[in-house]
C-alpha cells in the first residue's frame, strides 16, 4: 500500500498537480543531535536528528510549518520539487520519528537530513542539515 501511494504521488508530481511545495519559515534549522562530523563509530550507528522553529508530523499529517524527517546516505540532495524517492540511500521516516539505528558497511559515509512535508516534497525554502561524514569501523 505504501508503494502505491509513493507511485501516486510521484504522478501526481510529474502531472505537474503536487509540484506546490509547502512553505517553510525561513529561520528553519535542521541538524545532527549525533553523530558529530568527522566521528569513527562501530555498528550500530545512532543517529539523533534535531530541528528548531518548526515541529515534526507524520507523512500525510498536514500542519503548519511542520514536515518529517528522511536521511540522505551517501548520496546527493534529490530535486526539491518532487517527492522523495524510497530506497536504500534516501530513508523515510514518516511516522515522526527523530532517531535512527543503523547498520553501516564499515568505511566513509556521508549522512545529510532533508525535511519533507505531508506528501514527502522538499519544503520552500528547503531545509535541510549541511552534509557530514562519518566512518564506521
């Protein structure tokens, strides 16, 4: 079912229908609680997510200047004007979650946040966290 909503979604977007992105103030902050920039950790990795002057609420929860969290893992910021895809390098956390556990492939790895809104599209502006590395053990 889930699929199914992302691949209405993602038509939608295409259709040009959901290509409104939802306003966001513009003193947002989206940033890592933990892991630190440039920390060497072993598995499994926690991951603490932090956001100031807007609230969380989960996918398909409409509310003023609120969104959910989805981690970029070893890839770049996808486009802002469309829903966030799901796959092994672009996480959702839809529910409102602001923590994750993880397991890493040992090595470098790039960890970025991206909030998303009711319907998984980049705020306006976008808010993200800037991009750290981390090397797990």
């Amino acid at each position: 079912m889930n699929k199914l909503i992302i691949l209405i979604l993602a038509l939608c977007a295409f259709s040009g229908y959901a290509q409104v992105r939802t306003p966001a103030p513009g003193n947002a902050e989206l940033y890592f609680i933990s892991p630190a920039d440039g920390a060497t950790l072993s598995n499994p990795i926690s991951i603490r997510f932090g956001l100031k002057n807007m609230g969380v609420a989960p996918a398909g929860i409409q509310y003023e200047n609120t969104g959910h969290h989805h981690l970029l893992v070893d890839t770049d910021v996808p486009p802002v004007n469309l829903p966030i895809i799901t796959d092994g390098n672009h996480l959702h956390f839809g529910k409102g979650q602001t923590e994750a556990i993880l397991d890493l492939s040992p090595g470098v790895h790039t960890l970025q946040l991206l909030l998303g809104d009711f319907v998984h599209i980049p705020h306006e502006p976008a808010v993200m966290s800037k991009q750290i590395t981390i090397t797990v053990e």
